[in-house]
C-alpha cells in the first residue's frame, strides 16, 4: 500500500485524505552536518571532521545495501532550494503536513549518531539532534512532537537525557533503533526503560540500526530486499527479548511502539511463544501471564510498512487480534516506501475504527489533546 511515485518531470500533487491524521513516522533531515554545530563542543566538531563517526558494522561509512534512490527517498521529497529530502520544514508543509491534514506529527531522525562505536560521541551527537528538532522543528510548527534521541550503548547517558527532556512539551518518545549490540531486553538497556516508564514517554523502536552483528541469524545478506524484509524479523526478536527478559512485567506502564516493522506477524508470534512459555514457564518465573498478553496491553504497532495479503480481507482478522486501538498510522515521509493516507487503508472499517487508526489512538499514546 506504497505511494506510486510519480516521474520526476511531473510534480507529485498529493491527495488530501478526508480525516485529520497523525503521522508517526516522520524523518527530518539536516540539509549539512553543520547543523547540529551550534550544539556540538568545538572538539566534537574537530574529532567529526578529522575521524568521521563509526558505527558499529565493516564498512567505514553509508548503509550496507545501496539503497534505490539517494537517502531512500522519494523523487519528488527533494526541496527544490536544495537540501536533503526532509531537510526543509516549509517544503515538508507544502508536500505532505498542509494536504494531508497532519495534526501531529511524530519526529524520528534518523543517521544521528546513535549506536557508534564511540559512546561519547554518540552521546553529544544525540544531545545535539534533541536541541535541533527544539529549534528547527518543534518550535516553528507546533503540530511536530520530537523523540528522545539516546546513546542506547551507554544506558546510563541514556537515562540522564530521558530524564532533561521529560515533561517538556515538544518530547513525544524515546528513540531505539531494533538492531543494537545485544538483545533489546538484556539488562544493559534496563536505565533506559526505567526511565521512560518514569517520565511517562512511550519507546519507540524503529527498524534498522547497526549493532555491529550480521542482520540475519544466518549472516550478511546479499541484497537490499533481504535487508528490508528482515526489518520485521529483527522486530520479532526485539520484542521476544523485551518480554521475555521481564522487561514489561517489571514496567507494566512501560509502553512499546514498534515503528516500520509491519505488525501482521504479531498474532503468530503470540501463538508461538504462548506455546512455548506453556511448556517452558519454570525458565521465566518473572512472567505472571501469557507473553501474548504482554503484546496485546504493552505494544503499539505503526501501519507503514502494511502487509498486503491476498485477499486483503485478511488483514481485518490481524487488526482484530492486536486490536484497533493498537494501531498508529504512519507515512515514513519522505522515504520511497512511503503511505499516502488517502491511499494506505482500502479495507471495510466503521468511522470510528478509522478515526483511531489515523488520529485517536497516537493522541491516546502520546498524550497528545
């Protein structure tokens, strides 16, 4: 359910969707690293411009796979007084928040920093992407609500700037990326989950990242549709150690987005692990119930990526076993894979199943009036 992207000799007009919406997958971008300098200590800037940023993978700089198009983008998301797609606010209001009636927007930058080898490093670049979307984003359109961005490698640096955004009005979340250096729920990452509980801020955790280790249980895949479609697998597991770790039964206000990762495998994971946690429940006296259920009251899912099954009727028994007021809608702008809203949903669903799906429910998650 993809937005058809249009040639770029013919200007992509987008159709306006009948109902105010919340977008919570959208990706700002710098239009230069510089940027980010107003908020970075003169060494950083020197280290940045002598060394680069490593990140945890073989290969010194840019993605594993080529992607399709540059910043894996649309054609048409490229502001025309240049810049990065995504990097221009007035641009992003013409093309996608004005038309299509966003009444929040949910910001999760990506390529920030997060997850690099340096943790140090990792932390001042993070600390700097909060103070710009303040001052680029949030503070110039008040329909935009930012992530923490966090040193997920350091959790206790992670905690501190949970802990200097909470209860700021432009934070809507904390941002993880789903592949760090171990599993989601190991103890290492526990201060950051603490503290978004105490501060009341939803985790989202957003397909990719690199966590130094291959992105398949069987190795380095050999191209780009491998990678993407592991996005849901390395999804899966986060979520089985998130719960099985304990995690959620620890923090039962604890709230968990899953963010570009599909949602229609949730149910037969459920199943699976219901089984197995029947069989097995002595390993993990620290669960109280069926895993599936940690799922069905902790777990949020964003719509883009949407599975397309034939009959797409089939879908319709997915949303009923997560839930209708499980589900947050999502564009991934500007990204090629993005979902036009006027387009994302041909399925039968009652007025009020729809107004949750694009609007309640992100404003029942996020807190958002």
């Amino acid at each position: 359910m993809t937005h058809q992207i249009r040639p770029a000799s013919a200007p992509a007009q987008p159709a306006a969707s009948r109902l105010a919406i919340a977008d919570c997958d959208i990706h700002p971008a710098r239009r230069s690293d510089a940027e980010f300098d107003p908020w970075l200590a003169p060494a950083w800037r020197e280290h940045l411009q002598t060394y680069g940023a490593r990140y945890r993978q073989g290969w010194q700089t840019g993605p594993a796979f080529p992607k399709a198009q540059p910043n894996a983008s649309r054609r048409d998301a490229w502001p025309p007084d240049g810049g990065r797609p995504g990097s221009s606010l007035g641009f992003m209001q013409e093309q996608h928040l004005d038309p299509n009636r966003v009444a929040l927007g949910i910001l999760n930058p990506l390529g920030t920093g997060q997850g690099l080898q340096n943790v140090a490093l990792s932390a001042a670049l993070c600390h700097a992407t909060n103070e710009w979307q303040i001052a680029n984003w949030t503070s110039r359109d008040a329909r935009l609500r930012a992530s923490v961005v966090v040193p997920y490698e350091d959790a206790a640096t992670s905690a501190a700037e949970i802990a200097r955004r909470a209860g700021h009005p432009a934070f809507a979340q904390v941002l993880l990326l789903s592949r760090t250096a171990a599993p989601l729920g190991s103890r290492r990452y526990w201060p950051i989950y603490q503290a978004a509980a105490e501060a009341g801020l939803p985790v989202a955790i957003h397909a990719f990242g690199y966590g130094g280790n291959p992105i398949s249980g069987a190795g380095w895949p050999s191209f780009y549709i491998e990678e993407m479609t592991s996005h849901a697998q390395t999804c899966q597991a986060g979520l089985v150690s998130l719960i099985v770790e304990g995690v959620l039964a620890r923090l039962p206000r604890l709230r968990i987005v899953i963010v570009e990762g599909g949602f229609a495998w949730a149910p037969a994971l459920g199943w699976r692990l219901d089984r197995a946690w029947r069989r097995l429940r002595s390993e993990t006296p620290h669960l109280d119930r069926l895993p599936s259920e940690y799922i069905r009251s902790q777990v949020w899912f964003t719509t883009q990526p949407m599975e397309e099954p034939e009959p797409r009727a089939h879908l319709l028994d997915t949303i009923a076993w997560i839930g209708w007021d499980r589900l947050l809608f999502a564009t991934d702008y500007p990204h090629w894979d993005y979902d036009d809203p006027a387009q994302a949903f041909p399925l039968p669903a009652t007025a009020s199943q729809l107004r949750g799906l694009f609007l309640d429910n992100a404003r029942a998650v996020y807190g958002h009036a």
